[in-house]
C-alpha cells in the first residue's frame, strides 16, 4: 500500500481547516459549508478504502494466515533530540486504528451534512466548519497515531478543537465557563498522561507502539522491579496514563466537564461529546492493552472507575430535565461500559474476549450515540429548547425524528435486533466470566440505561400533548414565525435515517473476525444465559418506564417526593460540581493560594518596595550636591582626591 | 652646579598648583581652560623628568607627553567648540551662571 492515501487521509482535514479558517471570511456561509461537507466525504471515502483494503484484501503485509498484523504506512521523524528521544509522525494500520477510521470520518461526514441544516443561518457558520475539520484532523492522527507521544500531540489537539467547539457560541457566558472547564479538567487529567508517557519511556527507551506492545515481556523486565510507595513503576505509570483516558473519557472523578460541554452546538455533541473524542480514553487503554495485562492491578483500576462511574452517570440520567444532559450521562455511562470491558478482559477467558467486546460497544455506541443526539438535536430544533418539559406528544409531529429515535433508544438500550444488544452481551458476558460480581454489576447499569432511555423517550414523544398551536401562536409575537414542531429539512433527517440503519444492521458484523486483542480470529457466540438475563433485564426496565410515563400522571412525581433527599441530590449530579468547588474555591483558593498570594504581595514585593523606597529617600537627600555649579563639583572633588591621598600615605608609609 | 630633577619638579608643582588655584577660582571658562592646560604641561614636565633621570635609555616617557600634547591639543579644540556654543546660546560664559545642568 502506497502512502498516498494515508497522507490524504490527514492532509485534507487540515487543509480544509488552513481553507475556511483563513478564506473562510470571504466565502458565503453556503460554500464554506458544501466546501467541509465535500472534504470530509472524500476523506470518508478514502478511509473506507484504507480500511476495506487492510481488512478484507489478504495482503500479507496485513494479514499473516488468520492474525492481523501491525502495519505502519509511513513513520517520519520529525523531532530528533538525542539518539533515543525522537519523535515521530506516523500511520499505524491495526485492527482498531482501521475500525476507527470507519468510525470517526462516518459520523464526522454525518455531522457536516447534518449541520448543513441544523446550523443554517448562524453567526460563524465558515469557523464552525473550520473547527470540525480541525477536530476530523486531530482525531484521525490520534488514532493513527505510531507513537505515544504522536497520540499526544493530537490528544491535545483534539482538546483544542472540543474547547473551540463548545464555545462556539462565545457570547454565552455559560458557554464559554464550559469550554474553560473541559478545557481546564481534561489539561489536569492530562498531566497524569504526560507523566506516564514519560515514566513510560524513561524506563523502555521508546515511544513506539509496535515495540511496547510486541514484545510486553521486554517491557515488565525493562522496569526491573522498579517500586514506587507500594506499587511497581509499570503500574503507576499504567494508571497514570490511564489518568488522561479518564479526563479525556469523563471517567469518575473526573467526568465534570462532559455534561456541561453540552452547551455547544448539538451536533458538535454528537460527533465530540459523544461518538468518537470522548472514546479516546478507551482506544488509549486498548492501544496499550498488552501492557495492562503485564499489571493485573492496573486492569482493576480501570475495572473499578469504569463500574463506579457506569452506576453514578446511570442515577443521575434517570433524573435530568435537559435532553441533553440526559444522553451526557447515558454517554457517560456508556464509555465506563467499555472500559468495564477492557479492564476485565484477560487472554484466558474466551481468548480476550473483553477486549473485543468494548471495541464492538464502542463501535456501536458511536453509532446510535451520534444518532440519538441528532435526533435530540432536530427536537431542539424544532421546539426551541433544551427541556423534555416544553416536549411531549411529539410522535405525531416529527414522525422521522421519532422512529429513528426509537430505534436508537433500543439499540442502546440493548434490545435484539439493534446493535447495542450484540457489543453489550459481549461485555456482559465478559463481566461475567471474570467474576460474578462485576456481571451482576453491570447488568443492573444496563438495566438502569433502558430505564432512562425509554424515560427520554416517553417524556418526549408520548406523555402528555402541549398545545403547540397555542404555544406556536405566542411565538409568532415574539420571534415572528408561527409554526407547529415539524420534520426537520433532508440534510438533517438523512443522516438520521443513515445513522439508524447501520444502528439496525450493525450488530450483526462478525466483529470478532476483525478485532482482537491479538489479532486472532474469534468467533463470537452468545451466550443465551447472559443474553436472556440482559434481555429480560431491559424489557422490564422499559414496561416499567412505559407504564409511567407513556400518559401524564402523577406517578413519577409522588415518586420522587417520596425520596426527596435522594431525587434532589442525583439531579444535582451528587453534588460533584459543588465538591468540585469546594476543593478549588475553599481549600485551594482561599487556603493555599491566598497566604501564598498575601506572601508574594506582601514580603518579596515588600522586599523590592523596601529597596527601592530606601534608594529613593536617599537619592532625595543627596541630590543637593549636584548644584550644578561646575567649580563645587571640583572642590569635593580635590578634597576627595586629598583624603584618598592622605589615607594611601597613612597606610602605606 | 649639579641639575638635580629638584630643579625640574619645583617649578612644575608650582605651575601645577597654579593650574589648580586657577579652575577652582576663575569665573570664566576660557580663563579655567587654560588653567586645565597648565595643569596638564605641568604633568608633561614631570614625564619627561622622570623619564630622563630615571630610565635614561627608555623612550616610554618621552612618547607619552607627546601623545599628552596631542590630547589636550583635541581636548582644547572641543572645549573652545562648547564655549561658543554656550555664548551663543546664554551670551554669557560665566560658569557661575550657568548652573542649568542640577538636579
């Protein structure tokens, strides 16, 4: 394979971001819009070939009998320090690198398109598409990335991209505090990244992927036993570069910033905040799985935060107004499953088959994902708000949105025909496998997101049936179309209609002939224990969620007042944000910062004050003498001379 | 009679003192210029005297007062140069009126 192609690849995102970042002024929104749409679509075209190629065209440099192998396109040095700090930019073709590029420029080119029609008309249409391209950009050369350090680049270029993204609207001030946040938390999580990268390094002398993940013995005997308080070197710097997934991935305690960045434009959620940035956590910790399993306690780690965080995001979905936030914490919850499959994958339970199984999750989640969110998107659209209060009884007004909805809602929710049930049971059975409790665990999360999913949908599209006629009326005065919710325009129903299809069909790719931990066929079965258990899990969960609040009752609300405390404090997150500000606000402001603050101001700047103020007062004194009458000048200067003379002769005679 | 360098340093210290005397009391800036210049041949004299009893075969002292004459031969015409000018300027080349350049 030549390397053309994977240049274009990532050279055409970048261009089309120099294109209508700079050119983007003098273009009509409308050009600037088709010009990303059209980049983005070759760009799809292009990796669906490169992907299609290293599947399925049985070059040996692919594929060695039935194991995939590691293939690098082109690997160029581009910053050499010293015979072994270099840094390189490559293209890294595998198993997940090559499901990727399948992933991200499908739901990016679904979002361009969609945002054809959802963005139409805005201030700043030529930057928005700026920024999507320069996002695409990032995202594929994290994904392709050869090196750790390559992956970090663009690690922090896609965190760039998201900040620039969820502040579109810069005159929002709420927008604007959420970009500084995902900003801010995402660069702290980041430090643990970059310190494990280098802890990484420092001990195997490389950044290479290919020469980590090949040979993992090399690597554990690399760190010769190193220790650090407890824990070996190899762990720290697994759990520390860990610590960057979680930010990137809004892992517990550091998911904060993900349901606020939902105050960006819709479809920038669907492709950032929800289908392919936010699974950057877990492809990192996929990418260095071989290391992991080298630490069982760092897969534990991994393990734990993902189920603790799966729980937490499931409770407080169930009891968010805004849609958005709703399917935040569903993503959320979502992601902390596939990291749940990572961490309880090991090579002796069914070959791997958590390793799989999160890959096929994060696959399928990137598709119904981004399909529910533009679906959240066109109802937004059309009812001009966030809350599922100003909704209800839409399914006779939006019937595409609806359908397409609801598909979406049960193939996350994990009902067969739809993808989510086939990637689900595969990390169910997983979880199973590996231990009991962890099954158990996760079930009842899965339980818990067809309750809240079929909650959204109810609420929105059922329940009870505003007066829309009465409400368009009002609007007319106010914004001066007068017009019941609809159907939005084709750009925004195709993709939704695309995006539902392939939710439809894509569970039934043999996702284990494709990829593996180790790039070994498996062939997946289900496990119709596990499947029944999961399946009948959900169906309850969803008659429950039918039965209050497919009509308007009162219901839901006694309930909630009959746990007030409990209600009060998961629609308040846990009160996350508030500890959160504690932290910062009360310890780490007025605690450290201040006095250090006062110290700063009042001891080193008194120090220099003091200095200056002294020299001051006494040039003020002196400044008499100089007269500017020449012949005094001499006189002190001959009584000078006179007394060094004097005193010379003293001392030497 | 026997010409000790007594001979020589005795009128060179009084042109020295002179010389002195001269820029401390004198008004005006010429007056004070050539008070500098005789200052300056005073030390031209007492070059040449050490050098011609001390190291009689060495040049060293000799060189010096001529590359001295040279200086202050420079240093005077720049002197004379910012003398006109001030006149032109104050009319006046009284040093103790010109007392613009303090504080």
């Amino acid at each position: 394979m030549d390397i053309t192609i994977p240049i274009l690849i990532l050279a055409i995102p970048l261009f089309m971001f120099l294109l209508l970042g700079l050119g983007g002024v003098k273009m009509s929104p409308k050009l600037a819009g088709v010009l990303g749409t059209l980049g983005m679509g070759t760009v799809l075209v292009l990796s669906y070939y490169t992907a299609f190629t290293y599947f399925f065209s049985g070059n040996p440099l692919f594929v060695d009998g039935t194991d995939r192998l590691q293939f690098v396109a082109f690997n160029q040095t581009w910053l050499q320090f010293t015979d072994k700090l270099v840094i390189k930019l490559g293209f890294l073709l595998d198993p997940i690198s090559a499901m990727m590029l399948i992933v991200i420029p499908t739901i990016s080119f679904m979002v361009h398109l969609y945002s054809l029609g959802y963005m139409h008309g805005e201030r700043g249409f030529q930057r928005y598409y700026a920024f999507l391209s320069l996002f695409s950009f990032s995202m594929l050369g994290l994904v392709v990335a050869t090196n750790i350090f390559q992956m970090y680049i663009f690690w922090e270029l896609v965190g760039a991209s998201s900040f620039l993204l969820i502040g579109f609207y810069y005159t929002l001030p709420s927008a604007v505090a959420a970009s500084k946040k995902a900003f801010i938390v995402t660069r702290f999580a980041d430090l643990g990244f970059l310190i494990g990268i280098l802890v990484l390094s420092y001990y195997t002398g490389t950044f290479d992927f290919k020469t980590l993940c090949s040979n993992p013995q090399a690597v554990f005997s690399s760190f010769g036993g190193a220790t650090f308080m407890g824990a070996s070197a190899l762990t720290w710097a697994l759990v520390l570069i860990f610590t960057g997934g979680m930010g990137k991935s809004a892992m517990m305690p550091l998911h904060i910033w993900l349901p606020d960045a939902m105050e960006g434009p819709t479809p920038v959620s669907a492709l950032i905040h929800a289908a392919t940035m936010v699974v950057a956590g877990v492809y990192l910790v996929a990418r260095l799985f071989p290391l992991y399993l080298l630490e069982e306690a760092s897969l534990m780690f991994v393990t734990v935060v993902g189920a603790v965080t799966a729980f937490y995001a499931a409770v407080v979905a169930c009891t968010q107004i805004d849609i958005k936030r709703v399917l935040a914490f569903s993503t959320i919850s979502q992601i902390a499953f596939m990291m749940v499959g990572l961490g309880v994958a090991r090579p002796e339970i069914h070959e791997g088959l958590g390793y799989m199984a999160s890959m096929f999750h994060l696959f399928t989640h990137a598709m119904f994902k981004a399909l529910l969110f533009l679906g959240a998107g066109a109802l937004i659209h059309a009812v001009h708000s966030n809350n599922y209060t100003a909704m209800g009884g839409l399914r006779k007004y939006m019937p595409v949105t609806h359908i397409t909805f609801l598909i979406g809602c049960l193939a996350i929710s994990g009902i067969p025909p739809f993808s989510g049930f086939f990637s689900k049971d595969e990390i169910l059975s997983a979880c199973y496998e590996n231990h009991i409790f962890w099954g158990v665990w996760m079930t009842m999360v899965a339980g818990m997101t067809a309750f809240y999913m079929f909650r959204l949908y109810y609420l929105i599209f059922w329940w009870d049936d505003p007066d829309y006629e009465e409400r368009a009326k009002e609007n007319a005065h106010g914004h001066g179309h007068a017009s019941l919710p609809h159907d939005a325009p084709w750009t925004m129903t195709l993709p939704l209609i695309i995006l539902a299809l392939i939710s439809i069909v894509d569970g039934f790719i043999p996702f284990g002939k494709f990829v593996t931990w180790e790039g070994h066929e498996y062939t997946i079965h289900i496990n119709w224990l596990y499947a029944g258990i999961s399946i009948a899990v959900a169906v309850i969960a969803i008659l429950l969620a039918r039965h209050l609040y497919i009509r308007k009752n009162d219901n839901p609300k006694a309930m909630a007042d009959s746990c007030r405390w409990l209600w009060e404090a998961a629609h308040r997150r846990f009160y996350w944000d508030e500890i959160y500000l504690f932290i910062t606000r009360r310890i780490i402001f007025d605690g450290i910062c201040k006095p250090i603050a006062w110290f700063d101001r009042h001891v080193i700047d008194g120090t220099m004050n003091g200095l200056a103020y002294v020299t001051n007062q006494a040039s003020s004194a002196i400044k008499g003498f100089q007269s500017g009458k020449v012949q005094m000048y001499i006189w002190w200067y001959l009584i000078g001379a006179l007394i060094l003379g004097a005193v010379t002769a003293v001392c030497v005679l | 009679m026997e010409f000790t360098p007594v001979y020589y340093l005795i009128p060179s210290l009084v042109m020295f003192c002179c010389g002195v005397y001269g820029f401390l009391t004198r008004r005006n800036m010429i007056a004070m210029l050539i008070s500098i210049e005789l200052m300056l041949n005073a030390v031209d004299i007492n070059f040449v005297v050490f050098n011609r009893y001390l190291f009689p075969g060495s040049m060293e002292g000799m060189m010096f007062t001529l590359f001295a004459i040279g200086i202050a031969a420079a240093e005077t015409a720049l002197a004379i140069a910012i003398i006109i000018n001030l006149y032109r300027v104050a009319k006046n080349i009284d040093v103790h009126d010109i007392t613009q350049m303090k504080f």
